[in-house]
C-alpha cells in the first residue's frame, strides 16, 4: 500500500489576485470546504494517510487548518455549529502532515524534489489542489493505487481535452494496453497545438516511483525555465516504464476562475444541498 501523498502548494495563485494576495489560493473555499482540503480526503481514502505538503512562504495559513485552533473548539463547544467541524476533524484525525518549504518557485520538478526529504525511498502520490476530482464511488487516487498495484510504476491521471487547449497542459502519447490506459511512450509540457502528439492531457494526480528524485536531479529547466515533471516522466518512461491513466470521474480546473465557479455551482448543487 502507498501510504504517502505529496502536495505541492507554494505557489503564488496569481490568476486569483487580489485574493490570493495574502491568502493561500489552495485555501480558496468550494462552497464551505477549502480546495486543499477535497485533496487531503481523496488522498486519505486511498490509504495515503501521511500527507506531506510541499509549502512556501505566506503559506502559514495551510498548517493551520491542519491543526487544531483551541480558542474556536471551545467557542462553539455544545452548540449545533460543532456539525460544521466533522469533516476536519476526520481529516485529522485519520492523517499525519508533515511540511517542507520550497524557497523557489522553480517549477512542479523542483517542488517534488523539495519534498523528498518528506518521502523518502518508497512509491508516493501527488495532488494538484488546484485539479478539483470529484467521484460518485472510488476516488482518482484510489483508482491510481489499484493500477500501481498491477503495474508497479509511475502513473499520470490523463484526460481528454480539446485540441486548441492542449497548450496549458503536459500531453502524452502512447500504446493503448486497454481501455483508458496507456503504456507512454511521449510526453511534451506545453505543445502547440499543431505539435501535440495527442489531446490526452495530464491532470494533477500523480503516483511516482521514488527514483523520479534522482531524475529530477538530472533534468535540466524546461518550458518556461522552470524544472518540469514531464521532462522527468520522460526519461523515466524512456528508460523503464510510465502509465497513463484515463481516470473515472469529474474533473474541475480550480486554478481558473470559470472552472473554480463551475466547480462552487456544482458543489452547491449536487454535495452541499443533500448533506
């Protein structure tokens, strides 16, 4: 079983400013439940109860929800606002959240390698908070474990996206094996569209293999200058072996503002209207 999950939030979510200013964008709400959060709950139903945060500066308010404030706990202590706490107190109950501080925005590559000293040498996964995953039954993460377990190798979540949107993401191209999965044999961060060896693009939910660090390590700054996961999957998939995983469920992009409101609108409607 994989019992760690990575979570890279350092970045500055500058596509939400003003908000983001001096809030944490992966402490955005959907509706009442801060997108990190919906991250940590998937993680911990797929077993991967140590949650390892990958943090930065003006992050502190992070840490915070993941721990417990006395002063409110004892606010509202017997009283029927106590329900609003459940779902964190789960959360905090089942998980262990350690934390690492990446001092450099350089790039996703950079910021799981920051996070090593919180894995160590063993299999682990990785959430985007800002990819929002939502499932009837078996969460992403939960599906992913189930395919580590057959295949024993990293694993990308990929999904099909219109071909003019293919730029915004990392795309992969590969041998089909069965149904919505994918032995990879390519992966671009970022193609132009005219140049994208397929529409299938990664979303945020990884699981990696630990020698991804030493990979890391030797890959040199990509697109945009930064160190890019991709171009380490690459090599990885060049050398030995990476799947790719066309998932089951719902996915929101929460780092842009229409997706973040279809995320909030559909939350309302079909989660929070029935608790």
């Amino acid at each position: 079983m994989i019992k760690k999950c990575l979570f890279p939030v350092a970045g500055y979510g500058t596509r939400f400013l003003p908000a983001t200013k001096s809030m944490p964008k992966e402490m955005l709400p959907i509706v009442n439940k801060p997108l990190v959060q919906y991250g940590v709950e998937e993680a911990i139903e797929a077993g991967m109860t140590t949650c390892a945060l990958v943090t930065g500066r003006g992050k502190r308010a992070i840490a915070d929800h993941f721990d417990i404030s006395f002063e409110l706990e004892q606010q509202i202590s017997g009283t029927g606002k106590e329900k609003y706490l459940e779902s964190i107190r789960d959360v905090l109950e089942k998980g262990v959240f350690t934390m690492v501080r990446q001092r450099e925005m350089l790039g996703l590559g950079h910021a799981i390698l920051t996070g090593e000293v919180l894995v160590g040498n063993e299999p682990f996964g990785v959430v985007l908070s800002d990819d929002l995953c939502l499932n009837d039954g078996m969460g992403v993460l939960s599906q992913m474990a189930e395919l580590y377990n057959q295949f024993r190798c990293s694993i990308v979540a990929i999904q099909e996206v219109p071909r003019e949107d293919v730029h915004k993401y990392g795309v992969i191209a590969g041998e089909s094996l069965k149904d919505g999965i994918f032995r990879v044999d390519e992966m671009v961060e970022k193609p132009d569209p005219d140049k994208a060896p397929s529409n299938l693009a990664i979303i945020g939910r990884y699981i990696l293999t630990p020698d991804i660090f030493d990979i890391i390590r030797e890959t040199p700054p990509g697109a945009n200058g930064e160190v890019q996961l991709t171009d380490a999957l690459q090599t990885q998939a060049r050398k030995g072996c990476v799947m790719a995983y066309q998932f089951k469920g719902r996915r929101f992009d929460c780092g842009s503002v229409p997706g973040f409101v279809e995320a909030t609108n559909f939350v309302y409607e079909n989660i929070y209207q029935q608790d």
